[in-house]
C-alpha cells in the first residue's frame, strides 16, 4: 500500500476563485496545456518557484481578455494571460492523480484512518517533544516512548472533565488487614 495524503488547495484560492490547475489538460508530448475553454497555450518553459523546478505555462493575453469566463479563471481581472506553474511530469502526474482520487469516498475513508493517528502523531511531536531522543540506545529510546504515549493519555484523560472535578470511580475494595481489623471487631 502506498502513501496515502492529500493534495492541499490552492493556499489563494478564495483570492481566486473558479479554475484550478487541475481543471485544464496537460499534453506532455507537446508540452502544452488547454484550457476548459478550449485554449491552448504555447510551449511552457522552465522555471523555478520557490527554489524549486517548476515549468511555467502562460496563455496568450489577447485569448484571456476576451475570454467570457476570465473571471472564473483565477479572478484574471487585470487583462494578462492566465499564467500556471506545473510541477515537474512524474510529480505532477502523482498530484494529479491525487488530486481527482481524494473527492472519492472510498479514498476519504482509507484516509480517515491515518487522519486519526496523525492527529496523536502531531500531539506527541508538537506538544511533547516526540521528535528528539533524549537517551542513547533503542532501549532506552523505546522506554521514552512509552512513557510519552502514557503521559498523552494522562493529558488527554485530563481534558475530558470539567477543571476542578474528578472523576467518580468505584470505592477500593478493603484491604486484607482493614478486613482483618473488621472480624476482631465484630
Ligand atoms: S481566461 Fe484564458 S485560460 Fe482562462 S478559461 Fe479563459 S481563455 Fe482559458
């Protein structure tokens, strides 16, 4: 089974509302991109986004400006080509994929399980300092662990009553001297 995780939305997609990347057809071979109105762009070209390679694709301005859907399409409202930016082919391949796979259920309730566990995960590391060994050897390193999954359920215990209550728990059965104490008495 592979690894399973979501692709993220557009961080600026409320800025921009309508098409997304994953909304336009990307031909490898003619290393052009189309439109959902049927435009295609020129040859894209390298480039780098945040350090990183990336491959640079920009619509021809006048097909954008005349364009009834330019509004939908990344809130174009200064008259410039639409302009995306592809990942590399295998890894946007990979995103795409993605990308379509997780508005299915059968991919959200796969995912359902791991979000669960990344939930304990990301308390451990963030709140409990999971992500650094305090001790040398797998011995000792396990024993940290136990101990900070204990001290997660303590925690997470903790919350689930109101501050300043505790919870009811049944009385402790007698001793064997507290019994002991009760026959001579009797
Ligand atoms: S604005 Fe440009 S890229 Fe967007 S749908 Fe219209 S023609 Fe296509």
């Amino acid at each position: 089974m592979g690894l399973l995780g979501p692709v993220r939305d557009d961080p600026q997609s409320a800025q921009r509302p309508g098409f997304t990347k994953e909304n336009f057809h990307i031909d490898w071979d003619t290393r052009t991109v189309t439109c959902p109105n049927g435009i295609t762009s020129p040859p894209w070209k390298p480039a780098l986004g945040d350090g990183h390679r990336r491959l640079s694709v920009l619509f021809p301005r006048r097909a954008c400006r005349e364009c009834d859907d330019r509004m939908k399409c990344g809130g174009n409202v200064d008259g410039k080509g639409r302009h995306i930016l592809l990942l590399p082919e295998a890894q946007q391949k990979i995103q795409t994929h993605v990308w379509r796979d997780q508005k299915t259920s059968n991919w959200q309730q796969r995912y359902a399980i791991r979000a669960g566990c990344e939930a304990t995960v990301s308390e451990t590391v963030h709140a409990h300092g999971l992500r650094h060994c305090l001790y040398r050897g797998l011995a000792k390193t396990h024993v940290q662990h136990v101990l900070t999954a204990a001290g997660t359920n303590i925690v997470r215990l903790s919350e689930c009553f109101p501050p300043g209550t505790t919870p009811t728990s049944p009385p402790r059965p007698r001793t064997h001297f507290q019994r002991l104490c009760q026959r001579l008495t009797a």
